[in-house]
C-alpha cells in the first residue's frame, strides 16, 4: 500500500477477494483446526479434537467437511479396521502458512498495545 489512490474497480475487485479470505476463515474453530494441520502434519480426528478444546465432535465434524469443501483440508480414509480418516491441508491450504503466521504476529502486536 503505497497511500497512492485505488481505482474503483480495482478497490471492488480487492475487496472481493478480502471479503471471500474472511469468508473463508470466518467462525470460531477454522483457524484452530487449520493451526493444528499446520503445526502437526496429517492428524486423525481425535487429535484435532484434543487440540482444539471446547469444539464438539459435531461441530468439528462440520468445519472438517466445510474445510474440504473449500479444498483447504484433504480427508484420507486409511484401509484399516476400525476405519481411520486422516486431515491435512492441500497445496492450496498450505498458503494459508504465512497468512496464518502473520496473523499471529499481528495478533501479538495488539496484545501488546492493550
């Protein structure tokens, strides 16, 4: 950002894609589940849940099939007795890395400030 004046259709068509990133991440559990694949590589389940204290198993259920959904998140059924599914992100998730690390920082800068 250079303070320099943004036409219109480029503003619009920044604010889109803006909009569509919060969309994206938007709610209470997103990140924390992304963080926990971040941190941790392919994670069953469980460990998700473990991680992310306080979701419910419904709840996390349903961020992990929105998560896929939006191509974030891959679930790999492994061929195993009982039946064991495997998260992690997919190329297009791990972007989200230097987002997610700056967002952090950003975060701390303004715990900082209070």
């Amino acid at each position: 950002m250079t303070g320099k004046s943004v036409g219109i259709e480029k503003f619009e068509i920044d604010m889109t894609s803006l909009q569509n990133c919060v969309t994206l991440l938007n709610g209470k559990w997103r990140l924390r589940i992304l963080y926990s694949i971040l941190c941790n590589g392919q994670r069953n389940f469980s460990s998700i849940e473990r991680d992310v204290s306080g979701i419910s198993a419904k709840m996390l259920s349903k961020e992990l099939k929105e998560l896929e959904i939006n191509q974030l998140i891959t679930r790999r059924i492994l061929g195993s007795r009982p039946i064991a599914v495997q998260y992690e992100l997919t190329d297009y998730g791990n972007t989200l890395k230097k987002v997610i690390i700056t967002l952090i920082d950003w975060g701390k800068i303004k715990n900082r400030i209070k």
